[in-house]
C-alpha cells in the first residue's frame, strides 16, 4: 500500500494512534502533517519521523479553534500544493455517570469530538476541492460509534455521530473524489485508557485488573488488546484504497468485541 507523495495531515497525532498512523504513512511515503494541541510536543513526533523536516511537518492545531484549523490546513496547502488525507483523530475521555456529568464536560467533550471533525473535515474538503485531486478522509470512531458503556455518555453520542458525518462527506464529497470512511477501534493501550482504568476502578468499586479483564476486554474473542499498529494498518489502507467502492463505511477493529 502506497502513499508516495500523499500529503496527510492526522490531527491529535502528537500521542497514541494518530503518532503512529503518522509514522506508518510516513514509511508508505507520504509527507506528514503532526497537528496537535502544543507545538512542540508535536515537533517532537514531526522529528522522530523526520529530522529534517522536509516529509513531516509540525502544527499548532487546537482542533476546535476554527481560524487554527483553517489557518493549519493553508499553511499545509501552501507549503505542500494541497492536501490529500486527513485523518480526524484527536479526541479525549471523560468518565462520568450521566446524574453527575457537568454540563461543561459534556460541551467540551462533544466540541473536540464533534465540532473538530467538522472543522477539519471541512477544512479538508475546501482544500481538496480547490486542488481537484480528490483525497481520502478518514474519521476515528471507536467501538462506542455502535455500542454504548455506561460513564461515557458524551463519548458514545459524539462517536456515534462522527458515522453520520461520515456518510454525509462520503455523498458530498463522491463528486469530487472525495471518499470518507470510519475507523472503530477497540480498546487501544494508549494514555486516553491508561487514564481510565484507575477512574473506572474508582467508580465501579473494583480492581484495575478487574476493569481490563471483565470490562475492556470482556467481550473480545481472545482478551487481547487492539493495538496502535492494528489501527494504524486499518488506516493505511483505507487511505489508500483509491476508488469509491469503500466510502462512507465504518471498519471495526476490535479483536471481535464488536461484530457488524
Ligand atoms: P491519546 O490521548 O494518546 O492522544 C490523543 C491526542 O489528541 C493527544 O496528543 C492530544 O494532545 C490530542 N488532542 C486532544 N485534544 C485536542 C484538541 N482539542 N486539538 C488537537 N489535538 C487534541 O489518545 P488515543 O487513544 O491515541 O486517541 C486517539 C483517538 O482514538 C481519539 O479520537 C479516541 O477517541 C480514539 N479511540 C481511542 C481508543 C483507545 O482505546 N485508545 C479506542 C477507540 C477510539
């Protein structure tokens, strides 16, 4: 699978999934864009992949700054002649009951979730129609875009949701060559989850082991872990599947805990 001199941009990528996502479509050929909250956690990835900088750039991307986004996403256009990928993939966790969930936390859940797929979706769109070569946008979901947990309400109704916007692009976009498509991983052992076992185990009164055997990996077909590279290949190939034979869908990752 081929990405030579594809210019893909993966927001959230200064950590977990979305760094390695960069670091394999790196090696597939493709320059890289590390757009992340803090620049120089993302510069840190951006020379990790690329000392030299000239196939993996760093961005300032808060996700849900609109004129961030827009701003990110030209400069990339500029130094690059366009964008081909996106992959939407920042995002965070809150665990919380529902009765005790602050209204704030559930806005700023839902802003990075819902409201950054839309901006950089957008942003993308704008610049791969500008450029007229198409591009590939992928979207991470997660399991919670079709099943539900309990203390992740926010979570499950913006992953839920990201399937509609995928299906949306994925029609807006066929007449451009634009194909839009899901990624639904499983449990990832990545600081989002590292940080929520510890939480989990505190809200249902059980141990840490307890959250990873009879929680996270419950409903797996061998208990195992998803891992980074099992979503990073998952995304190589979407992105590089040419044709609008796969758009619009949602591929699951999960080592069987959920089947469609
Ligand atoms: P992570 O915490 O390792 O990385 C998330 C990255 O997103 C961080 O670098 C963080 O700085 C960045 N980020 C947070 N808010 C941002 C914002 N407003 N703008 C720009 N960047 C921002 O987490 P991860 O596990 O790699 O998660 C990546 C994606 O994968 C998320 O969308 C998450 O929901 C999804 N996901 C994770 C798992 C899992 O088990 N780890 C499972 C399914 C889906």
């Amino acid at each position: 699978m081929n990405l030579t001199n594809k210019v893909a941009i993966i927001t959230g990528a200064a950590s977990g999934i979305g760094r390695e996502i960069a670091t394999t479509f790196a090696a597939a050929g493709a320059r890289v864009v590390i757009a992340d909250l803090a620049l120089d956690a993302a510069q840190v990835t951006a020379n990790a992949i690329d000392p030299s900088g000239e196939r993996a750039m760093a961005v300032a991307m808060n996700v849900t700054d609109e004129a961030q986004v827009d701003a990110g996403t030209a400069a990339v256009a500029a130094r690059w002649g366009g964008v081909d990928i996106l992959v939407s993939n920042a995002g965070i966790q809150i665990i919380s009951a529902i009765v005790d969930l602050k209204y704030d936390d559930w806005k700023r859940l839902m802003a990075i979730h819902a409201d950054g797929a839309f901006l950089t979706c957008r942003a993308a769109m704008r610049d791969m129609i500008r450029h007229g070569r198409g591009g590939a946008i992928l979207i991470m979901g997660s399991v919670h875009s079709h099943e539900a947990s309990p203390l992740k309400a926010p979570y499950v109704t913006a992953k839920h949701g990201l399937i509609g916007l995928a299906k949306v692009i994925a029609k807006e976009g066929a007449a451009h060559g634009i194909r839009s498509n899901v990624i639904c991983p499983g449990f990832v052992r990545t600081p989002l989850v590292e940080r929520q076992i510890p939480e989990q185990a505190k809200n249902f009164n059980i141990t840490e082991a307890e959250v990873i055997k009879n929680i996270m990996l419950k409903d797996t077909v061998d208990g195992e872990f998803t891992t980074i590279a099992d979503v990073a290949q998952t995304a190589l190939f979407l992105a590089a599947f040419d044709t609008n034979a796969l758009t619009g869908q949602s591929i699951t990752v999960s080592h069987g805990w959920h089947m469609q």
